[in-house]
C-alpha cells in the first residue's frame, strides 16, 4: 500500500493502518497535534482504516478543518458534562462554527452564569480521564431504539429525517453516545485545557418560530492557552466597541418596537450616512457609473421572470395592489434591468455602469436580527454592468480595484473567496463554466490570493466576496462581485453588434459597502466610535472656560460652519474639564478652547483626539490644516487620549 503525503513523498505500508498509525509512523509531535485528515482529498476519521494507495494530508488545529474537529470534539465533551450534572437534559445538535462550537439543549430550569461555572469544572474532569473516543454504526431502526432509550427525542428526530441509505454513526466515550458523523479526535484528554464557555442564548429547534425554544450555550475551543488568551480578549475588546452600545451613546441610530429589524437614523448618524453616500456618488462619477433610481415595490410578474419569486419568495414581503401580486423589492438588479432594456443599446453603449443607492426589504427571522448587522429594512450600494464577453475580465479587474480602493480608505485589510455554483441555481452548464473561469481569470490576472467556496454562489451566477478584516482581527464580508449570464437571458437584453446582428450582454451584479447599514456598523465597531475627521459627524466642538466667553465661542463656531466644518459649541455652566472629558466621550476629533487669552488675540486652544492638548493656534491655520485633513480624508491611528 502507497501512501503520498503532502510534500509527495511516498510511504509504503505492508497491512492497511488507521491514520493515526501512520501519524506516529511519521512523527510522534505529529501524531500528538493530529486531529483529522484528508484522504484522497475528502475529510476522514483519523480512526480510518487505509487499506489502498492513496494520498493523505494529516491536519493539526492550525488548519481550520483540524481545528473545526478539535472543537466539535469539545462540543461531545461539554455535552457529556451536562448529562452528567443535569440528567435529564434532552440534547440537540452541537456543531463548530467559525469562531468555536455551541451545543442546543432543553432544560426545564434555565441556564445560569453559574451553571457555566459548573459545566467547565465538570468538562475538565473529563477531559482529566483521558476517555477514547469510540465510532461506531447501527442499522436505522437500532439507532433510534438506542436514543429512544437514552431519552433523547431530538436525536430520534433527526435519525429519522436522515435519507433511507444515510450512514448512521454514533461516538462514544466512557457513559456518554452521541449521534455523530465526525470527525473527532482520539480521546478527550487531546482536547486540552484551552476551551471556554461564552454565553447563553435562546434558539429554536431547527430554526423554525414554531419549534420549541432551546437553550443554546456558545464556547471557543482552542489548541493552545494563547490563542484562547488572545480570542478572549478580542471578545471583550469586541464588546467596549459593540455598535448598538456606541449608537446609543454617540446620538447615531435607534431601534423601536414598532419596527423591529428597521433603524432609524438619528441626526447624527443621518451625516454619517450621508457622508459615506456622498464618498460613494464621488468614486463612481470618477469610475465611469450613472447613477439611477428603481421602484420599491413591482409586480410578481417581474419577480417570476428575474427567478426571485422561485427562489427568494420567503424573504420578500409580499403585497396586493389592484387585486394582483407585488413584492418589495429585496433586491435592485431587476429594476437596473428594466431601465437597460427602455431603450435600444449599442455595442458602443457597452460598458454601461449603473449605479444605485436603493432601499431593499428582507424578511430576516426575529432572532437573527442583530443592530444594523442584520436588518429588514437597508441601502444597498448596487451596481449593475451590462459588456460584451471580451469586456468582462477588464470589468471585473476594475470594480476589483474600486473595492480595493474603498476598502483602503478605512485601512482594512481582506481576503477574497470564490463562490461557486449553489445546488439551487439556474442556467446551463456552459453558462456556469464561463462565468467561473472569467472570475478566474480576472482574479489570476489581478494576482489576488484566493480560496474557493465551492457550492456557494448566488442562483444565478458564481460570485467574489470580499471579507475585510477590522481593527481588532474579525472578518466580515461586504463587497461582492457576481457575473450573470441568466438574467440578461430571462429578460431577453439585446445589443446590437459591430457587425449589425443582435447579441445579448452579460452582467455583473456588485457592491463595494454592501448593505450601508451594516457598513456603518462595521465602522462603528472598527474605529471604535472614533471616526476619522471627514466622517466624524460633529468634527469641532467649541468649549468656552466660563459664560463671559460665549460670544466669543458663537463666533470661532460661526466660523467654523462658514468653512464648512461640522461644529457645536458647549455653552453649560460646567467646568472645562468636565466640558473635555464630555467631548472625548463623543469621540470629537477636534476640542477648541477658548477663554480670555484666545478672545484677545484672536486663538482657539487646541485638543485633540490624536494627541492631545496642542496648544494655542491661529483660528484660520487651524481651520487650513483641517480642511485639508478632511479633502484628503486622512485616517489616523488614536496616538493617546488624555485625562484631563
């Protein structure tokens, strides 16, 4: 038996060996940090049994598959520890996700702080007894007897919703069985100590409101005490920056019970939003784009013919004008095709680039909805290109650019994914094919590093996400690239060619912020509330020492306003300190203040955000250099900010 390793070297084996044989063929240190491996490029059991030639990659917990196992193993764990405190807990499902594991159970008593307490002390026991972990299959009606008879209804449930011809496996270790496909590591002393349990949450069975509400207890698992060091403090870094809490605090937006899942927009957040639209008008005039406005609500046929109605109905809202079928829009692209097809196009006319600032409703379940991250109600910064087959690796290499350059101004960095066909799609093969290879080809020629998320694509087309990385090292994904050769078909969309006959263009689906709602509360948490100077929405306050230099503030924030800077004056009968420390709460980038020195000759004492106290200034050099900050939209990292 031939097995070729990763690096292509190859081992030879007399008799077939498990995975975990070979690992401590190759190396001991190997074999202690394996937790599962690829054979021939699908995931396996590091307990398979190979017995043929084949290739093998055996992954640690610094592969994400090895780390996605490492915590899945600490779900079966933390599950085995409840069972052990509270015995007639009912259990759900305990996968790992991107930034750890939870497990769904039902108990008739809530879940505490405390109770948390008790599970970690009680997990570390088990992971203390070293328990292997045991895989084995049963016949379908012999795995619903074993979980009838350890009372588990959840798992019956799924047992039975499994296909006829399903593999049916289980994992044991000591007392505790859980239902399972793997993989897992060996035993539970393999785990480790670095895991932590977060928080509790409620979530219904299988995702539906008409299932009973379970308990979900959310952890993080890691292979070494610093990481899970490091990811804890993120978390509580994480917090301090929470967007719904600096919203509320900073005057920005609001949520209200008569619209749930629906923001308002206060004042503040109003010139916010405002500025990033007005940034969003200016880089796309420069990149060749007009800007259009669709409809918000049109009729089920249209939503038929784009493919929606089939594919999106259960998160439209649907409505009824003049007895016939309507849908507010959750998308803009068949508006955008709407206004292509109103008038004749030319080979000449191409590329056409169509911009635009819609509105999009979406029915999000009431648990999912999360401040601006997720919302049922946002501005979705679209646009839609309409080019000739020869046209499209260029476009595509140019909205690349344009992504790259927003994503710049902020300083974040990112990564990029490729999505691929979904199993839901529509359209031909040859279609897929094509569209796939020239977002290939793009993304070779743009030089980016990507990886592939295969099964992943939009209905109608294979698609580039971009996952832009905040201050603080979370991923979040925004900009989108997505090419389209169904709907110009499904709507029929002509051109005329340079040679005289009719052709039908292609179109690329994008956006740069995504939804700017969840854009701003990206930012919010990215900077911590502490916008640079261009987007802060006050960027000056002016703070006079006593009531006697009032006027003398009114007019320093005149001034200000004349030059177009987005000022206030603090005119309470508070001391300064009091005043300054205010203002840093509100993250002012600028503090100007001023008593009798300034009022004599004509100064403004300056603080800012950046560094401090600065010192006296000329009011017109100070308002100089911070124009001139602002056109520039400069972003600067907090070098301190003082105590007063």
């Amino acid at each position: 038996m031939k097995i070729t390793l990763k690096d292509g070297s190859v081992k030879e084996y007399e008799r077939p060996m498990a995975v975990i044989e070979i690992a401590k063929d190759l190396s001991e240190g190997l074999a202690r940090m394996a937790c599962v491996a690829e054979v021939d490029g699908e995931e396996a059991d590091l307990r398979t049994v190979l017995d043929r030639d084949c290739s093998l990659n055996i992954l640690t917990a610094r592969d994400k598959e090895g780390l996605a196992a490492l915590r899945h193993t600490v779900s079966h764990v933390m599950a085995q520890a409840i069972k052990r405190l509270w015995p007639e807990t009912k259990l759900a499902i305990g996968p790992s996700i991107s930034d750890g594991f939870y497990y769904d159970i039902d108990r008739e008593e809530p879940v505490t702080a405390e109770d948390l307490g008790k599970i970690e002390a009680e997990m570390k026991k088990i992971i203390k007894e070293g328990l292997p972990l045991e895989r084995f299959e049963l016949p379908r009606a012999e795995a619903i007897a074993l979980m009838k008879e350890k009372g588990e209804p959840y798992k019956v449930e799924l047992i039975e919703d499994l296909p006829e011809d399903a593999t049916i496996s289980f994992y044991r270790q000591g007392e505790f069985t859980d239902l399972c496909a793997g993989p897992h590591l060996m035993s539970t002393k393999e785990v480790g100590k670095a895991f932590k349990l977060m928080n509790i949450a409620g979530a219904y069975w299988r995702g539906s409101e008409k299932n009973k509400m379970l308990t979900r207890i959310y952890a993080t698992a890691f292979q070494k005490k610093e990481d899970l060091d490091a990811y804890v403090t993120m978390m509580e870094e994480a917090k301090k920056r929470d967007h719904r809490k600096l919203g509320k605090e900073l005057g920005l937006f609001m949520m209200h019970e008569a619209g749930p899942g629906f923001p308002f927009f206060l004042p503040k957040g109003m010139i916010l939003k405002n500025t990033l639209l007005d940034y969003w008008r200016e880089i796309h005039k420069k990149s060749g784009y007009v800007e259009i406005s669709s409809p918000i609500i049109l009729n089920r046929s249209l939503w038929e013919t784009s493919g929606h109605w089939d594919h999106y109905k259960n998160n439209m809202y649907t409505t009824v004008i003049d007895e016939e079928d309507y849908a507010i829009k959750p998308m803009n692209c068949p508006g955008g095709v709407l206004v292509y097809a109103s008038e004749p196009r030319s080979y000449r006319d191409l590329p056409l680039r169509m911009g635009e600032l819609g509105i999009v409703h979406r029915h999000e379940k009431s648990g999912q909805l999360h401040g601006l991250m997720r919302v049922r109600c946002f501005t979705q910064d679209d646009a839609h290109i309409f080019m000739t087959p020869e046209q499209i690796r260029e476009e595509i290499k140019g909205v690349a650019g344009l992504i790259n350059e927003v994503y710049s101004l902020f300083g974040f960095q990112y990564h990029v994914e490729l999505s691929t066909r979904p199993e839901d799609s529509m359209g031909s093969d040859e279609d897929w094919e094509m569209a796939t290879s020239s977002l290939r080809g793009a993304l070779d020629d743009l030089g980016l590093d990507y990886v592939v998320n295969e099964g992943d694509g939009a209905f109608y087309g294979p698609k580039i996400d971009f996952h832009l990385v905040d201050a603080i090292g979370r991923t979040w994904q925004c900009g989108t690239i997505q090419l389209d050769f169904q709907l110009p078909q499904r709507f029929e969309l002509e051109y005329i060619g340079a040679d005289g006959e009719k052709h039908r263009p292609i179109m690329i689906h994008r956006v740069a912020f995504g939804s700017i709602e969840r854009f701003i509360g990206i930012l919010i948490e990215h900077f911590a509330g502490a916008f640079p100077t261009w987007l802060a929405p006050v960027q000056v306050k002016v703070l006079p020492i006593s009531e006697k230099y009032e006027a003398y503030a009114k007019s320093v924030c005149a001034e200000l306003e004349s030059a177009g800077l987005r000022a206030e004056t603090d005119l309470r009968s508070e001391k300064i300190g009091y005043k300054i420390r205010e203002a840093q709460s509100l993250k002012i980038p600028y503090m100007l203040v001023v008593g009798q020195k300034e009022e004599t000759e004509g100064t403004v004492s300056v603080r800012s955000r950046f560094k401090g106290d600065e010192g006296a200034c000329g009011l017109a050099a100070f308002i100089e250099n911070v124009k001139e900050e602002i056109a520039s939209r400069t972003v600067r990292a907090v070098e301190t900010e003082k105590d007063v």
